[in-house]
C-alpha cells in the first residue's frame, strides 16, 4: 500500500510540474524556469503581471492566502480567464492548472485587462478617470 501512495504522489508531482513547465511555454518563458524554486516563483510573478518581490509575501503566514487568491485571479486574467475560473484555480487547483496547460487558454500578456470605456454620465462624475486615449 505505501508503495502505491509513494507511485501516486510521484506522479502527481510530475503531473503538476508538466503543468507550469506547459503554462511557462505558453507565457513565453523557458519551462525549465519552473524547476528552479525562488526564480520560478520570481518569473510566475512576472508571467501574471505583478513584481517579482511578491513571491516573499508566500512565506508570511496568513498573508500568503490572500496573496495565493490574488495570483489565481491574476493567472485567469493572464490567460483570458474569468472569476469563476479563478475560483476554480483557487478550489481546485490541479485540476484546472492541467485545464488551463493543455487546454487552449492563450496567454494575453500580464493579465492585466485593457481600459475600458466608460458611459458619458460617469465620465462627468469622474473627469480625472476618463482615458484620454480611449
């Protein structure tokens, strides 16, 4: 029995780590970065669009949840993604790291969404909002 759990853990971390090595390729980074621990962590930060000195926020306690819930957030939107594809990341994260791996997400440069236009009524309420550009 301890050699089937020993098979099946092994397996997992194989599955998961083929995940980011597939989500890294797809964000346009080498997929062995993902291998390295402290500059994977620094390059996945970079592929969602945030600093890279948030990865030493995931070792404060208590910080790193809803550090963990912002990057889920963020690597849906990096990727097209919705929030109830960001809960998914978040609730059930192997399945939907594979989804998102080998499913046909495309990734949309840092998850960051583009500025939207806003209504002509809240562009008077709020003038120092408005794009210029847009």
């Amino acid at each position: 029995m301890e050699r089937i759990v020993q098979w099946l853990s092994a397996a997992f971390v194989i599955m998961m780590w083929a995940a980011s090595w597939k989500i890294f390729t797809k964000a346009g980074q080498a997929g062995w970065k993902t291998l390295i621990p402290i500059y994977g962590a620094v390059v996945f930060m970079r592929i969602v669009g945030r600093p890279g000195w948030w990865a030493l926020l995931l070792v404060i306690p208590v910080v790193n949840l809803f550090i963990s819930l912002a990057l889920c957030i963020d690597l849906a939107r990096a990727f097209g993604k919705g929030g109830g594809y960001a809960a998914g990341l978040a609730f059930l994260t192997p399945i939907f790291l594979l989804m998102l791996a080998f499913g046909d997400a495309q990734y949309q440069r840092g998850g960051r969404p583009a500025p939207r236009r806003i209504s002509p009524e809240l562009a008077r309420l709020y003038p120092d909002r408005v794009d210029r550009a847009a």
